[in-house]
C-alpha cells in the first residue's frame, strides 16, 4: 500500500513533469525538459511564489524558534502556574488550520477585526488598515498566524531538551560565580544544540510545505502576493489544468526541500561530532 | 527581571486566550450586534448562529465522515506499522536496513509535492470522490512518521525478552502480540494520537480527493461556509467551535500523551 501509494506516485510525477498533460483527457505528448525552462525562464509567478516562500521562511524560522525558547526559558520550572501556561500556549496546536484561519481572518477583518479595535483603542489607530489585502505585509500577517499556532508545540521540544541538562552542571557554575548570562552562554545554549537543529529542521520543513493556511486565509491574493509553492502547484494543476507543469514544479519543490535536509542532516553530525 | 518574565508569559497568555475567547462569543452574537460592537460581550447573546447552522449543514454527516476516515486510518496505520517496526527489529540485517531506508526516504518526501500524481492515480483507479481512496493515501503517508515513533521505541526494548520467548517456544507472532506490542503501548499510542490530530485536521488531501459535498470531511465542510456565508462570522465561529470539539475534548482529557504524541511526531518527522 505505501508502495502503491506513495512510492509509485513519486515516480509518476517525475515522468509526468517531462509532459504537457492536462489531466483532463489522457492525451498529451512528451515534451523534454521544456517544463523546467518555462519554470525559470519565463514563469514571473513562480519566481514570486518562490520568494514568498523564503520571505514566509525565514519569517517562521527566526521568530518561531526564538518565542519557542524563550517561553521554554521561561516556563522550565513545574510550578502550577507555569504547567498551565504550557498547556495554554501548546494549545492552538490541536486547532485545524481551517479553524485557525478563520479566526485569523476575524482578527484581521478590516472592519471589524479586533486587531484594528486594539489599535485604535490604544491609539495607534493610524496603523488600522487591511492587513490581508496589502500585498507589502499580507505574507508576514500570515507568518504570524502560523508562529501563533505552533510556537507551544515548539516550546515542548524545547522543554524536554532543558529538562536534560544535568542540575549538577548549573551547581558548579554558580559555584564559579558566573552571571546568568554566562551560565546561559557556556552552558544552557550549547547543550540545547540538538533541540535547537531538531526546532530549527522541522519549522524550516513545516513552513516550506505551508499549504493550508494559506490556502484558507488568502488563496494566493492579493495579486499573487501570499502565492507560495504548495499553493502555486495546487493552482496550476487544478485550477489551470496544468498537470505536467505543475508536476515539473513539484520536482523543483522536492528538490529544494532535499537540499535543505541534507544540509540539516549534516549539521546535525557536525555537532554531535 | 522578574517582572519582564511575568509580563512575557502574561502578555502571550492573553494573544493565545483572546482570539478563542473571542470566537467564542461572537459565535453567539448577530451578525449585526457584531459589527456595532465586536469585541465585548452583548445583551443579545443567543444561540442563532448555531440553529442557522445545524437547519442548514448536514454537520453530524460531516462529523460521521471525517470519524471514518480517521478511524480507519489510525487502525491501518498502528497495525502496519507495529508490525513493520517489528520486522525491522526481527529481520535479517540487509533486510532490514533496506525496509529502514525506504521509509526514512518516505520522511523527506513532503506530501505536497505528491498531490498531482495522487490524484490521478487514484483517478485512474476509480477511488477517487470515496472515503476509503481517501484513507488509503492518508494511511500510506503517514506509515513512515509511525514507523519511526514505534520503531525507535521498540528497540530500546531488552533484547533478552525476546530471546526468552523465544527460548520458551513462542513463535514471531507470539513474540510481536504477547511481547513487542504490549511493551510498545506508550508509542503506539504516541503514533495513534500524531495521527489522529494529523487525519481530523488534514485539508490537503480531502480537498484534492474528494469532490462531492456528501463525502466532506469537518475542514472540507469549514472551508465551504466561506463562501456560503461570506463573512457571517457568528455561524462560522459556531461551525468552528463544534468541529473542534472531538480534539479539545481529547487534548483536556488525554493532555499529556497529546503533547508527547505530537512533540514525537514533530521531532521523528
């Protein structure tokens, strides 16, 4: 079964990224490579979506790892208190990104949304606007929702990490005299390395692949400004009826991605080296 | 310092507690009261929204369909895997090291680059537009991230356990039903739970799979009152609200298998 159907499709995507299928009628003829050149040399769409998703990335990466820290920083020590703001915080996680979106679309509704209400009660009312419909900021607003939904799961990988450096270490330490920062520096930060690469791999992986939130939240729009790769692919081939191309474009996608684990991958055994 | 620390955690507590408070109580608002006034709570509140919603959406059908679905899934998946994992324990070495290596490669390949050549082979078999297509490719793309979760779990298991049985007698399936799995329960469970949310949560695959409004899944059905209610927030809060249910529900319950399952999920995956 995993042969039929993850193997097997794997395959014919790559034979069917050399074609011009339309997937509607089983006709279409072998075209070479002619797919991939489009793709770089005159798909000015793919290139945006490509660079949304870097833009959506590095956004996620960043941000999401840092809170996820700090929060697992902040919330190490079981007190009751800090045990249910961990089940707080990991809470969005189990939420649907359907739902999820929805309730993002709500905070960022221009007319109603409670995100401009905060801002003008605050009084910063002149940042107000339509936060999905600005092409400049709409991929970040959606970065922000995604680093709302996940960083409690983050925080969790982080939590187990902390929860295995040896008490005995920080003892001594203190014994030294160091400061905090200093315990944090020489201690805490280098033996978090594998908690680090595991946070650092799966949001690059996660966020990379990001199709339905974005999907439900903005579909692309405005103007293709939140079109990602995931999205892109699902429209050339189900909306345009581009199979083979899209196919071509799944291709590069694998591609990329590879490459990022393999990277990872080799991090990962430099450290533990 | 210690203020910082306590207004941080405070200051996030309230970004993730407002926006579900919020849902929930503009899911009992008009839509008029909503826009007069849409953060604080009104006199009007009342149940339309919900009423609207269950005269109008089939939604228990919904919920029927997306239970299914992530049943049969789970059940597939657990009982291939287990078993899968077990092999790679049991087997010859090359045997063993190529079964490993197949599913390892299976983690790196993102479902999404497989949604094209998905949907036309199961085009092609006539299983597309049906439930049990459907639970075919979810089983089958989330064996590999079970296969590691018990997998790597089984192996710390005591050698000598095995070797005891199997000094008594006990034959392979005697040693993976009487020994393996029941030792493994932990994260079995884990993968179960990792899958469970994954499957009721999925919108990729039930979007791309299944095409008439009688085989919808939960997300499937959410994402359908966007354009049937445009921005008629209250009635979709309440149909966000029920949907959620099941996994709320489970997360109160069963909180920490939930954060270990998925957190095994996150870091196996």
């Amino acid at each position: 079964m995993f042969l039929v159907f993850f193997v097997v499709p794997t395959f014919y995507g790559l034979g069917l990224s050399f074609t011009n299928s339309s997937g509607i009628v089983n006709k279409y003829s072998f075209v070479g490579i002619r797919n991939y050149i489009n793709i770089f040399e005159n798909d000015s769409v793919f290139h945006q979506a490509l660079m949304n998703t870097l833009k959506f990335v590095v956004t996620v990466v960043i941000i999401q790892s840092l809170l996820s820290l700090v929060f697992a920083l902040l919330l190490l020590r079981n007190t009751k208190t800090n045990i249910f703001m961990r089940t707080l915080y990991f809470f969005p996680t189990i939420l649907s990104s359907v739902s999820v979106a929805f309730i993002w679309t709500f905070i960022y509704d221009p007319n109603i949304g409670i995100l401009n209400e905060f801002l003008g009660f605050i009084g910063l009312g002149k940042l107000q606007q339509d936060w999905l419909g600005n092409p400049l900021i709409a991929i970040y607003c959606l970065a922000v929702v995604e680093i709302w939904a996940h960083a409690g799961q983050l925080m969790i990988i982080y939590l187990a990490g902390l929860q295995q450096i040896p008490n005995e270490l920080y003892e001594s330490a203190a014994l030294d005299g160091a400061n905090k920062w200093i315990t944090f520096s020489r201690i805490t930060w280098p033996m978090l390395a594998p908690a680090t690469t595991i946070v650092v791999a799966y949001t690059t992986i996660q966020s990379f692949k990001m199709f339905d939130l974005i999907y439900a939240m903005t579909n692309g729009g405005p103007n293709n400004a939140t079109e990602v790769l995931a999205t892109y692919i699902y429209h050339q081939a189900f909306q345009y009826n581009h199979m083979g191309y899209a196919a071509a474009v799944s291709m590069i996608f694998m591609l990329i991605i590879s490459l990022i684990t393999l990277i990872q991958f080799g991090l990962l055994r430099l450290q533990s080296d | 310092m210690r203020f910082l620390r306590f207004s941080i955690i405070w200051i996030y507590a309230l970004i993730i507690f407002i926006p579900l408070l919020v849902v929930i109580e503009s899911s009992f608002k008009s839509l008029a009261d909503l826009y007069t006034n849409p953060l604080l709570p009104s006199r009007q509140m009342n149940l339309a929204a919900y009423q609207t919603l269950i005269s109008q959406v089939p939604l228990l059908h919904y919920f029927r369909n997306s239970f299914i679905v992530t049943v049969a899934t789970i059940v597939i998946v657990l009982w291939c895997s287990s078993m899968i994992a077990f092999g790679i324990l049991r087997l010859p070495r090359i045997l063993s090291a190529i079964i490993y290596g197949v599913f390892s490669l299976g983690m790196m390949i993102p479902t999404q680059v497989n949604m094209i050549p998905v949907f036309l082979e199961l085009s092609h078999l006539h299983i597309i537009d049906t439930l049990y297509g459907l639970i075919f490719v979810e089983s089958a793309f989330l064996l590999p991230v079970a296969v590691f979760i018990i997998g790597g779990f089984m192996r710390t298991l005591q050698k000598e356990l095995l070797e005891a049985a199997w000094i008594d007698g006990a034959n392979e399936w005697q040693m993976f039903f009487r020994i393996a799995v029941p030792l493994s329960t932990p994260s079995i469970a884990s993968a179960a739970i990792f899958c469970s949310v994954i499957v009721w949560n999925d919108l990729l695959f039930p979007l791309l799979l299944l095409k008439s409004s009688s085989n919808w899944t939960i997300p499937l059905a959410l994402l359908s009152f966007e354009g049937q209610y445009q921005t008629n927030y209250p009635v979709i809060f309440a149909g966000v609200l029920l949907a959620s249910i099941p996994m709320v529900v489970l997360y109160v319950f069963l909180q920490r298998y939930f954060i270990a399952g998925i957190t095994a999920g996150a870091i196996k995956g």
